[in-house]
C-alpha cells in the first residue's frame, strides 16, 4: 500500500510512473456567446456546433482590465445575466487519469459541465436557468482568487469539451471576468482543505466533519487514549465533503480521533484533537463557552480577538484549556457567505479549535443562505447550511424544529435554544416551536441566541429596524414568560450588556429602570457588591448582550437606556458557569477584549436546585453533594435533622475506594472519574453518583 507522503512525491518526481497533465491554462482561447439568449441545455453537450460564436483569449469578460471584452447588451442598467463559453481539448488516452483538478476565476456566479455533465457550481441558487443572477457579488481580492477544486475523471480518448456559464449578479453590476485551468492526475494525494470540524455534540455521539480537495473514503479512528483508536467509522462513498457521526460514546469523556482513508491515515492523532462528549443531561458541573459575533472578517482585527481568548483560557486559574463550544452569533464571514469567504474566515481563523469544540450557530444577514420558506423552512439551502449540521428532530435535546434554520439543544443543565431572525421573525412555525421547546425544558437555565438584538443603539438601532422590533416584540414575551436567563446577538459592532429586566418590549425612551428591572440590580458583579439573584422558579430576570465586535467595530450613540454598559472595543464573550461553593451556581460572561482586559462582567447565581449528579440512582432532596464537579473536598448536606453515620465512595466497577463518617470527603487522591457515594443516616440509605475532576 503507498501511503500519502510517498504518492505526494512520486507525483512530483516520477512522470513516468503517474501521469500529470496540463490540459490548458490561463490565456487559453476560448468560444463564447455574449448575446443574452436562452441556450437551454444542447449547448454545453459535446456534439454541439458553437462554430458561429465569436473566440477570445482568458481573461473574458467586462469592467475591468480582460485580455478579450464580451457584451453586456445595450442597457448598461439591464446588463445580461448570462454569458456562454466552450472550450474543446484533447485527450490522447483517458486512462491514465483518474482525477482532474479545475482552478478558476470567477465573477460573479460559474457553472462547469465537462462533457455534458455539470462537475462545479460556485455562488449560484440551487435551480437556475438563463435568467438567474448569483446569489452574491464578487468583488476586491475575490475577483483575482483562483478557486480549485478536484473531481473524478469523465474524460474520454480524443475530444473533451468543457462548457462554462457566468452569472451577473444583477443587471446592474459593473463587471464580468473569468479565466481557467484544467489539469490531469493519475491519482491527487490527498490535502485536507477544511477542518477537522465538530458539530451537533451530544452525551454520546458528535459529528466530525472535514473537506478534501479529492474524493476519498471517510474513515475516522477513535479512542480514550493516543496510540489506542481502537473504535472505526468508515463510509465508503468517494466525497470530497465528509460527514461521520461518532455514536455509543460515554457522557463527560474525552476520545481523541484520526481521518483515514482506504490508503491509510492522513490526518494523525494528537492531544490537541479530540471529541470531549457532553455531560448527562441535568449535569451540574463547570462549563465554558466561546461566544463570537459578527467575526468573520478574515483580518487582523477577528485574529487579534482570537489570540485573546486563546490567552485566556490557556491562562485561566479554573479548568484552563476547556472550551466546551463555540457559539457564533451570525454574520460568521462577510460580506455574502460563500463557501469561500467562509473558507477565510471561521475555518482558516480558527483550525485549533474547531477540531476539539463543538460549534453552534445563528444565522445573520451576511452567512451565506438562500431565501427561507415560512412554510417549509426545513427547505434552507446554500453555504451556511451546507458547512454547518444541526439537529432538525431534537437529536441533542430539546423538541424537534425539523429544521436547521431554528433549533435547540441540552449541555450538563444547560438549554439552549437558537432562533433565526433574519427571515422568520414573525413566522408562525417558528413562535409555535419557540414556545413548545422552552415550555417543556426542565433545565435549570436557559440560553436564547440569535442575531438581530432586541436592544441596542449601536451600528444599529433596535427602535425602529424591523427585525430587531419584531424579535423583542414576538420572542421576548414568550422568553420571559418561561424563565430565560440568558440573550445573546450580535449584528451591531459593539459590545452591550442590560441590566438584569424583565417586560421592557417598546423603545428605548420608554425603559424604566423601576419597573423594567428585576431584583436588587447594580451590576451584577460590583456596584452594590452582589450578583443578579434568581431562584430556579423565578421566571423574572434576564440579561441581554449585544455582542458584535468580534471582528470589527462601528460605533453608534451607545445610549439605549436598558444598558449598563455600552462599549465600543472589538472582544468575543466568556460564557461560564460553576457552583458558588455553596448549594448554586454562577453564570457569569465576562467580555475580553482584543488587548486582553475584561472590560465588562456580571453574574446571575441561582439557587433551588441539588448540585448533585442525578442519573442512574434515586431522586431525593433529602441530601446535597457539592461540588460537582469535585477536585479535593467533597460536602455532604442533610436535611431533615438527619444525623449521618457512614460514607463509602465505589468506583465504576463497584470496588469500595473510601470509607468515612465525616461530612467532608476529602477526594484529592481519587481518579478523575464518576464515582457512587453510599450515604447511610440514622433514618435512611442515600445514594448520589459524583463526578471528580
């Protein structure tokens, strides 16, 4: 078997044992047809007669500086939305090619059909015909990018022909280029051009996504210890978009994993590549998420806050290293989201770790998308739901949405629900879902994304621009209602944090901090020196953050009333939650900035729940064991005016590994690990599992 590394250079160095041929490349002269008409689909067929369309040399097109200039009709303002090109090549023997590797240059939308048979579309709505546009425009460095891709061979011996068609973006666009190379290969070693990337994360599966510039099987090898991957998933269909869920996993454990192909593994195991799977479900334990919005700018700016957090969670005092996920709140990659600025922006941005977090999204008006259906909104299609997979029939928690548009999912005692406010803002499946899925969750907080904010005066102004209207009209009463904690969006380039409110549903003006506010207030960390309190009944009380800057910044007035702070850096938030040492938690954001200071922060502690681990043993609120998760001393509370007798601590295979009769267990010495605490008192037998870090 030839492994990669040795085809790579046999390639390059050995012609004679794996043919490499240049078929043309840029400059070649090309038949085009630049008169607007609707061709149907005989002219891009090998057998048909373009001996009367004019001929040119690459770079074709218009508005800029093409070696050959076509037509664009007489009406500069209705320029026509298609232009036609063929080029035919020869072929001395197709056998020896299995894989052709096609680089263009496109603007603004291309569709390539190699002898008669459509192999690449780039920047086009899924159905189309003469009179289409491309879904977004091309301009700047993207109008001289060479894009490549890789497919299979349908060569034949003799005559080959490609046919190209390009797709104004309107009829008002200044300009039209293209230019291309075809190139042949005995076989392409295999390049990873994406990921590894981790999606739709749950206690006991994930999903491992990555792209090649080659068709090949996808193989991922797995494992809860390097140099172990003793568990396979393998699909043998040749794609070079490779999707493979990883299932049966243990909650809360980490498995580090390989991609492989038939010819062996080309993406090695490391410690920095791994799936840590999520907790049970009603899990108390220490959580950490990254949150990003408006990012995707490709620059240094967007780098700058990245290398930030990476600092600071590299840095962090409590459980450095743990990004449990990433949460992108919308315009992830400016300014249309296509495949390839989604390329420069979130996979080229952030490698390190999208292949050991799980990343989770909302739409914004810039992610790449085509026009969503009210009524069938499980019909979305394009770049963002392409590169992204989301549970349409709540496969990680939650009710079912049936579709990836909206969505929600549980982490430990988490719920998150995820809305899309870009087009369904006041769609009537979506408010019926919203208010099924928050009404039926037990957990004990609850996280609502999306992009457009309810309140801000930043870049854009929540008073008066319909989507943000109708999302603090429609969703937020609905969000209360039922307890939310938790609002995160972006679209303005800013960063701004509410107060701790509640029914504040019209404009900026009419916000009263005596009545829209909920509690004591303050700041929720100093001001008056204590956090936003709220019990786990308490459906009152919620903070909202406007976070945007994670790749620009855009001013604004900064002055909505419902704001405690309103800051103009560019930073990405800190989202974690841990116990408060006694019987609650803390969720606290903090908001990092690209210099690396936490300008703002606040907490909301909750109480009235059991920071206890409640899966496999019986419910009882009789006891409390915290912390959980435990690294040196575990409590045992009792209620009731029980009078505890003995503590013995098993292991998972039942062994007795701690004996005590104290009411403090000290467990520095354990593995970390879950372990069942045996509680006998002088009224009953308690039993709790624990989890020790």
């Amino acid at each position: 078997m030839i492994n990669k590394t040795t085809l790579y250079f046999l390639l390059l160095f050995s012609s004679t044992i794996f043919s490499q041929t240049t078929f043309f490349s840029s400059g070649a002269t090309w038949k085009y047809l630049d008169n607007g008409s609707d061709q149907g689909t005989a002219w891009y067929g090998v057998g048909f007669d373009d001996s009367s369309w004019s001929s040119g040399a690459s770079e074709l097109g218009y508005g800029d500086s093409q070696t050959t200039t076509v037509g664009y009709g007489s009406d500069s303002n209705n320029k026509y939305p298609t232009t036609y090109f063929r080029k035919t090549f020869n072929v001395a023997d197709h056998t020896l090619f299995n894989d052709l590797v096609l680089e263009a240059i496109r603007d603004d939308g291309m569709v390539v059909y190699l002898n008669g048979v459509e192999v690449w579309k780039d920047n086009m709505p899924t159905t189309f015909d003469y009179s289409s546009f491309a879904t977004a425009t091309v301009g700047g460095s993207g109008e001289t990018t060479w894009l490549s891709k890789t497919i299979g061979s349908n060569l034949v011996t003799g005559n080959n022909t490609i046919a190209i068609e390009i797709h104004q973006r309107s009829g008002t666009s200044s300009d039209i280029s293209f230019d291309f190379k075809v190139t042949g290969y005995a076989a392409v070693p295999v390049i990873v051009a994406r990921g590894p990337y981790l999606q739709t994360g749950t206690a006991t599966s994930v999903i491992v996504k990555w792209r090649t510039n080659t068709s090949t099987e996808s193989i991922v090898n797995y494992g809860t210890s390097l140099g172990a991957l003793t568990n396979t998933v393998t699909d043998n269909t040749l794609k070079i978009d490779h999707e493979v869920q990883l299932t049966g996993m243990l909650p809360n454990t980490k498995y580090y994993y390989e991609i492989a192909d038939a010819n062996g593994v080309y993406i090695s195991e490391s410690a920095n590549m791994f799936v840590q799977t999520a907790p049970n479900v009603g899990d108390k334990q220490f959580f950490r998420a990254w949150i990003l919005g408006d990012a995707g700018t490709a620059n240094q700016d967007q780098r700058d806050v990245r290398d930030q957090y990476y600092n600071y969670v590299n840095t962090a005092t409590t459980n450095p290293d743990q990004t449990d996920m990433m949460l992108f709140l919308g315009d992830n990659a400016y300014n249309d989201g296509t495949d390839t600025e989604y390329q420069a922006a979130v996979f080229d941005v952030y490698p390190e770790m999208l292949k050991k977090s799980v990343a989770w999204s909302t739409l914004g008006n810039h992610d790449g998308h085509s026009a969503t259906s009210s009524s069938n909104p499980g019909s979305s299609t394009g770049p963002y739901y392409d590169i992204f997979t989301f549970p349409t029939a709540a496969e990680a928690g939650g009710i079912s949405s049936g579709t990836e548009a909206y969505y929600s999912y549980d982490y430990a005692n988490i719920h998150f629900i995820v809305l899309e406010s870009h087009q369904l803002y006041n769609d009537a499946a979506q408010i019926a879902w919203c208010t099924s899925d928050i009404q039926a969750t037990t957990q004990d907080w609850i996280v609502a994304i999306f992009h457009h904010p309810p309140y801000t005066k930043g870049s854009h102004n929540s008073d008066s621009e319909t989507q943000l209207v109708a999302m603090r009209n429609t969703f937020l009463p609905i969000l209360e209602n039922n307890g939310v904690d938790l609002v995160l969006s972006g679209h303005s380039h800013s960063y701004e944090r509410s107060y701790f409110i509640n029914g504040h549903y019209g404009v900026s003006s009419t916000f009263n901090s005596g009545t829209h506010t909920v509690g004591a207030n303050g700041n929720g960390s100093g001001g008056l020196g204590v956090a936003y309190q709220k019990n786990d009944s308490d459906t009152e009380g919620a903070v909202y953050i406007t976070a945007g800057s994670s790749g620009k910044i855009s001013g604004g007035a900064l002055n909505h009333n419902a704001m405690y702070a309103s800051i103009n850096e560019l930073g990405s938030c800190v989202l974690e939650i841990e116990n408060d040492g006694a019987l609650a938690q803390n969720l606290t954001v903090k908001f990092l900035n690209d210099s690396g200071n936490i300008t703002d922060q606040f907490t909301i502690n909750k109480t009235g729940f059991t920071l206890s681990v409640e899966d496999e043993v019986i419910k009882n609120e009789s006891i409390n064991i915290y912390p959980v998760p435990a690294n040196t001393k575990v409590n045992i509370g009792l209620h009731n005016n029980e009078k505890l007798e003995n503590v013995k601590v098993y292991n998972t295979i039942g062994a007795l590994v701690l004996e005590g009769n104290e009411n403090v267990i000290d467990v520095v010495g354990l593995q970390s690990g879950r372990y069942l605490v045996g509680i006998k008192t002088n009224v009953n037998q308690y039993y709790k599992s624990i989890i020790v870090e």
